[in-house]
C-alpha cells in the first residue's frame, strides 16, 4: 500500500494458511505429549499407549463392522448340527465370522490386535532403546495371536494357529517396514530444519524453506539471523520482516542475538 504522504511502501502481511497452522500447532502438541510420556515408568507409558493404540483400533474396527454388517447374516452362527463338519470347514467359517461381525465384534477385534501391537512396540522400544525391524516383529507377532484367540479364528486347535497367525503377521509386518523404511525415509537433513520449518509455516511463509535451504540457514542460525542475511537468499522484504520479528518476540530464539 502506498502512503500519499511518505512515499513509502508498506508490505502488506502474507496471510497465514489456517489448516498449515492447525497442523503445526497439533504437531507441537503431540511433541510435547510424547515427550512427557517419554519421561514416565514404563509400566504408565506402555499402558497409555496400548489404551491409545486400542482406542484406535476400536474406531477402525466399529467403522469396518458397520460397513460390513450386512455379511455377518451371510454367515450365522454355526447351528447345532454344523458339529458334524470337519474341522477345516468349521475353522473356514469361524474365519468368516470373524471378518463379518457386526460393529462391536470388529471394534473388540481390532482394540485387541492394536492395543498388543502399540504396547508390545513399547515396551520394546523402552529396553532396547531402538524402534527397529525386529521389534515391529514381535509386537506384530503377538497382536496377531492374540488377534486370532479373540475373534475366534483358532479352530479346534488354538493355539497352534494362533503360532501361525502370529508368524504371519509378523512376516509381513516385516516386510511393510523394510519397505517403508526404503521409500518413505525423509531426507537426511531435514532434522536441521523442523524448526526453521514450523516458523515458516505459522506465518504462512513455507514457500520460502526452499530459500533457507539453498542459503544453509538451518535452526542453529535462526537467533542469527539479519535482513542482509534473508536478502542474499532472495526472500522479499514482506516476508523478511515477518521473520525477523517473529524472531524478535520470540524468547527461545532471540536469547542467541
């Protein structure tokens, strides 16, 4: 806008994107909820996390029972004369029953199999101090034999499929993290920038993190930094005073200047 008066220019505020500024601000709680939780006995923290986990799985598992509710009539309860069948055909339609239950069977069956598999990962993680491919394993492995006693797919011998459920969770589980880790691993030097990132998405300047990058301006130089230090790596004057006195009230990062 320009002042008639002056002659000046001012730079009009770039507005902030809500939904960016919504994520960020759930991003920083979440930080500092699991940084709390880090900091409590193991036995608080694997319990949080499987009544977490389990909540999750509740909801998951409600939603596919409602959507699946017309099967659970395509597959009733076994009449009394289904004790004939041989073991095979009445395992196979334990299986069905299980997949095809109504929103609560789901929501316990699903409760079940993630509440084990977030505890397990847990308190795995707590002793062994890494969140790695064999621990994703063993918690897959004991959610997917406790999965199988729960919903009733263990047949007349339980306990064995139960074994082999678990294997089969666990081998695809491992499978799923090799992959995971081989696609999805962000790039190295994003860990220098989370909180170079979170300030330019607050103030609706994320299109300029490219800039800091080319520019090395990494967290470590955000107290450093100056409007020369912005301009040499091109961001316009509107966003560079946004920075600079975003910086300015912040105590965390003006403590360094």
């Amino acid at each position: 806008m320009m002042d008639g008066r002056q002659g000046v220019m001012v730079a009009q505020p770039v507005a902030a994107n809500p939904i960016a500024q919504l994520h960020a601000r759930f991003k920083d709680l979440e930080a500092g909820f699991r940084s709390w939780l880090a900091k409590q006995p193991l036995p608080v923290e694997a319990s949080v996390v499987t009544a977490t986990g389990a909540a999750q799985g509740a909801a998951i598992g409600g939603l596919m029972g409602t959507l699946t509710s017309d099967m659970a009539s395509t597959f009733p309860s076994p009449p009394p004369q289904a004790a004939g069948l041989s073991p095979q055909a009445m395992a196979s339609l334990k299986q069905a029953q299980a997949f095809a239950g109504g929103p609560l069977v789901q929501a316990r069956n699903f409760a079940v199999m993630t509440g084990v598999n977030a505890g397990i990962s847990c308190v795995m993680k707590r002793i062994r101090g890494v969140e790695d491919v064999q621990s994703s394993m063993v918690a897959a492995f004991g959610s997917g034999a406790m999965f199988t006693l729960v919903s009733g797919m263990g047949g007349p011998n339980q306990a064995a499929n139960a074994v082999t459920s678990g294997l089969v969770f666990a081998l695809v589980q491992g499978g799923l993290f090799k992959l995971g880790q081989k696609f999805s691993q962000p790039p190295a030097d994003d860990i220098y920038y989370s909180q170079t990132r979170r300030m330019l998405t607050n103030l609706g300047l994320q299109n300029y993190e490219k800039n800091f990058k080319k520019g090395l301006l990494a967290d470590n130089t955000l107290p450093l930094l100056t409007d020369s230090a912005l301009r040499d790596v091109k961001i316009p004057p509107g966003p560079r005073l946004l920075i600079l006195d975003h910086i300015q009230r912040n105590p965390d990062l003006n403590k360094g200047r």
